[in-house]
C-alpha cells in the first residue's frame, strides 16, 4: 500500500474514533471482517459473543454492527431502545436466504410435535417460528440440555445439524440449507496440505462437510477455532473457514503460521464471504456520521423473534 493511502486510512481510522466517542457509539466486529475495521473495534467476537455483548450494554447510545445483517437485528432485538447501524445493509447471509420463512413455517407444519431449534443465521420471520436459537458456539450444549426424548426440527444448516446429530446421538430433521463459502472447500486439496504439512493440525468451522470434519483436528465456531490455536503446541494450521479470522489467529500467534484451506475451484475468492466483505472503513466512518442504514424489526415479528434469542442466552 502507497503512503498516501495508509495515511488516508489512519485519518479514517482517527475520525471513526473520535466520530464513536461524540455520539457514545459501540463498535462491534465479527472475526469475518477485514482486518483494520477488526482493530478498530470495540469487541470482536463470534456470533454468540456478539449478542452475549450486545445484551450488556447500557450507556452506548448506537450500537454499530460490522457483520452481516442476522447479526445487527440480534443485536436490535436485545437492544431494542438503541439505535443499531450497519455499514452496508446489503451484507447479507447465504445461509439465512436459504431458509425464507414461510417455506419454513411449511416444513414445521409438515412435523408436528416437533420443537423448533434454528442457527442464529436466519431472517427475523424464522426466528419467530422458533423455540430456541443456537449459534456455532452454543449448538452442542443448548441442544444436550433439551429433553433427551424431544423431537426437534433443526434449520437452516445441513452441516451444522449434522454435526451435532452425530455429536449427541439425537435424530433431529434438518431443512436442507448451507453457507456458500463453507461448503466449498476442497478435502483432497485440504489433504495435499496437510501432505506437504505433517504437523498441521487441521481447523473446521461447523459449517463446512461432512468429509471436512472427518479429517478435523478441531471442529467449532470462530472463536473456539482461535482459542484452539493460542493454546495448541502445534506451530502450524490449515484453516477451513472464512479468511477473515486468519488476522485475529496471526495477530494473537505471531510465531504460528495459518493456512487458509484452499476451496474447490482455486479461481475464486471462495474463502471470502462476499457479504462480509461489503463492508469497508470508508462505509464504517458514513454510517456513524450519517447514522444509516439503521437496522429496523417489523413490529408484528419482534416480540415472538426475542424470545428464542433469550432462551438461547439463558441456556448459554
Ligand atoms: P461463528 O458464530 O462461528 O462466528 O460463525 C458465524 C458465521 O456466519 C459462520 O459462517
Ligand atoms: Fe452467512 Fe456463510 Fe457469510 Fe457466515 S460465511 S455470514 S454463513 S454467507
């Protein structure tokens, strides 16, 4: 990067802060976002520490959300009297528009007596058909502490309910969805890797293929991922989720070397979640001086998409 450049970006990143601190705004990042808005953030986290956080705040007045837009209506609906802003409103989930609500409510109709468990990457209108939410991080514990003989649907992720059916022995039904990125990395190029990388230890987001979590020497949510590696002896990882948590694993692990795992077509920037990507510093620093795009909850779907949500923080 020109000189001129850094030093465009440094006086963004001051006029972001001080622009914060005028109008006692919280900056909060999830670990898929591009590096500076990371370090300029003032919590980052996963998708459960971001909502566990969001739900603690009480002197901020606007709450921002660099994520993607499941993320800042969490954190609207725990904070409803806060104004939330996200950098791009357009930073979507592929995930979450795989699984449209009323299709959703079709397939509860379709099994009756059976509760509703959905991953926290889903549309307002599914959070309302919900029991209880759970994120990558939670899954596993919320879903042991449900009765043990309770038939449960699970949505939108075939991957992650695979994953926990195959961890707790439950049969749940799962709505046939996935994320974009996960699904494309490539397990024999993962394996070529590890080939050239004997001490490897391979790290797999919940998200991602069966066959991905078969050869896995750790399985679970962004920040466990990263816990993992600050405590591994390992000096060396292969990645397999989105590249942005490679800046938090480098900047904690200087001595450690990440590999981004390499996804099906070598082409792309498949490893990039192009919604979380949207956002920008330069659409951070207009956000908060224009205070828009603000996120705002259809009033009719609010009351009944909360509860899921504190359920799953109670239970958490
Ligand atoms: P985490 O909750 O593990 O951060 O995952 C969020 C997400 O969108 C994964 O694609
Ligand atoms: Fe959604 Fe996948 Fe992007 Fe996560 S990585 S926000 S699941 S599209």
């Amino acid at each position: 990067m020109n000189v001129e450049k850094s030093l465009q970006k440094e006086e963004l990143k001051q006029r972001i802060l001080r622009l914060k601190k005028e109008k006692k705004a919280v900056i909060l990042a999830h670990y898929y976002q591009q590096g500076d808005i990371q370090d300029i953030a003032d919590h980052i986290g996963d998708s459960l520490a971001l909502a566990q956080y969001a739900a603690t705040l009480e002197d901020a007045e606007i709450i921002v959300l660099c994520g993607v837009h499941f993320m800042g209506e969490t954190a609207k609906l725990l904070c409803p009297g806060k104004k939330v802003l996200v950098p791009d409103a357009a930073a979507g989930c592929s995930l979450a528009d795989s699984c449209p609500a009323e299709d959703f409510a079709a397939f509860i109709k379709e099994h009756p007596g059976h509760m509703v468990v959905s991953y926290v990457n889903t549309s307002v209108g599914v959070k309302a058909l919900t029991d209880v939410l759970v994120t990558s991080g939670n899954a596993r514990k919320i879903i042991d502490s449900l009765p043990a003989d309770a038939k449960i649907i699970f949505g939108p992720d075939r991957n992650l309910g695979n994953y926990i059916n195959s961890q707790t022995g439950r049969q749940m039904v799962l709505w046939d969805g996935a994320c974009h990125v996960h699904e494309q990395f490539s397990l024999e190029k993962i394996l070529e890797l590890k080939k050239e990388h004997p001490g490897a230890k391979i790290l797999v987001h919940p998200e991602c293929r069966k066959q991905l979590v078969l050869v896995a020497d750790a399985v679970g949510s962004t920040a466990a991922l990263l816990d993992y590696a600050r405590k591994s002896d390992a000096k060396e990882f292969i990645v397999a989720t989105e590249s942005g948590i490679l800046h938090q694993m480098r900047k904690d692990c200087p001595e450690k070397t990440f590999i981004p795992a390499p996804p099906n077509d070598s082409t792309c920037a498949c490893n990039d979640c192009s919604y979380m990507k949207l956002n920008t510093l330069q659409k951070l620093y207009d956000c908060l001086l224009n205070e828009t795009p603000e996120i705002t909850i259809d009033p009719a779907l609010a009351e009944a998409a909360r509860r899921p949500i504190e359920r799953m923080l109670e239970l958490s």
